[in-house]
C-alpha cells in the first residue's frame, strides 16, 4: 500500500487523486496546518480492511485459525501436493 498525501495547495483534481489511489490500491492522507485531517481510502484497500476486521472479531474465525496453525506446527497438516493431487483426480 502506498499513501498519497494531498494538501490544501494540491491543484490536482480530485479524479487524478482518485486515479492514483485506485491504482495504488493504497490511501490519501489529507493534511491541514501539518497535521492528517482525513484519509481517501481505495475501494479494494476498504475491503480489505473490513473483511479483517470480521475475521479478528469473528470469536469461532480466530479459534479455527488457531486451531489450524497448532496442528501445522504439530505436523498434523497435509502436505500441499497431496490436497492438490486429490481435487486434481476429482475432476
């Protein structure tokens, strides 16, 4: 994520910041007096933000994933090349 920083003297136009940000998939900080006032978010990067935010809340989501990371770090996972061998001999 990059940030793009706008200031009050920025005379670019709104839809050339919004350009920038949609192709950095990052956020503009708008800052005032030197300070950051309000943050322009992409689309993509809000998202992604959200669905973070459902996980890290989601009690059963962080269970599960602790759950997950225990048992790799056990040894009880299935190896990558035999989860894709097995949906490769479904189709």
């Amino acid at each position: 994520m990059r940030a793009v920083t706008v200031i009050p003297g920025d005379q670019r136009p709104l839809a050339d910041v919004l350009a920038e940000l949609e192709r950095s998939h990052g956020r503009g900080d708008i800052a005032q007096g030197g300070h950051t006032v309000a943050a322009l978010v992409s689309a993509e990067y809000l998202e992604s933000l959200e669905e973070t935010i459902a996980v890290a809340t989601d009690p059963e989501l962080v269970a599960a994933i602790a759950e997950g990371k225990a048992e790799l770090e056990a040894g009880l996972g299935i190896p990558a090349p035999d989860v894709e061998a097995e949906f490769l001999n479904r189709s």
